[in-house]
C-alpha cells in the first residue's frame, strides 16, 4: 500500500459514455499489459507451447509459473538457464548433482549492498544532497 500517490502507475483512457467521449484517469496496466507478457508468452520447453485443435493447452499463467521457475532456479544454482528436457527420462540424466545452498549463501554478492526503504521515501530522495550524483540507476519496485 502505498502512503502517497504514485503517479508512474496513472494513466487517462477516452470511453464513450452515452454517446460522449470521457477521459478517465485511472490504473489499466493489467488491462493494457498484463502480467504475464515479460513471461509468459515465449518458452524455450516446446511442452508448453502444444496446441490440440487449434487451441493452446497451457496458459500464460502455466508459461509464466515455468519461465520463471526456471529463472529462480538458474539465479540460486548461479548458472545459466539450463535448456528444458523434452521427456522425464532426459530431466533425469540431464539434472546435475546439487548440493543443498543456505539463504546466506545465496545473499552473498561481492560489492552488492541492498538496502530496504521505507515506501514514502521516494520523493524525499532527491532532497538529500548526498545522494546527488551517487547512482547510475536505481530500482524501486
């Protein structure tokens, strides 16, 4: 919940309403774009791209559950996205041998600081002088 207004996440749609056109300000990003577009439209597991009678079987929320499982698990074994297996047989030889890795294992990043910020100060940052010139970027989410 937020304790201000973000406006990044507002936008005005034109509707007609009885016969007028209506600009309404409001969020429409789940409409617009919806969650599932940055995973869940492409797959590298063919699986999950089969079609019976012309219909896909899996869904952009099956796509995503497996795309991003996929992620998390090459982001905790620090490899690259391992490419799916076509059959169970396959995921059986084709899984390597891994050793059981704790959450501080996993938070280890040399020269990575995360800091968690209260949610009201997004706008109070520009005011502080030492942050001025201090980052390339930086990510709020």
């Amino acid at each position: 919940a937020y304790q201000i207004t973000n406006p990044t996440l507002l936008s005005s749609r034109a509707f007609n309403q009885r016969g007028d056109r209506v600009s309404i300000r409001g969020y429409w990003g789940d409409i617009v774009s919806s969650p599932y577009l940055s995973f869940g439209i492409e797959s590298d597991d063919e699986s999950l791209l089969k079609t019976c009678n012309g219909q896909h079987i899996k869904t952009a929320q099956d796509i995503s559950f497996a795309n991003t499982q996929r992620l998390f698990q090459s982001l905790s074994s620090r490899r690259g996205c391992l490419t799916a297996p076509q059959s169970d047989s396959e995921a059986e030889t084709a899984r390597p041998e891994q050793k059981p890795v704790s959450v501080h294992d996993l938070m280890r990043l040399n020269g990575v600081c995360v800091t968690f910020l209260p949610l009201d100060s997004l706008h109070k940052l520009p005011e502080k002088q030492k942050y001025s010139r201090f980052f390339n970027s930086i990510y709020f989410s």
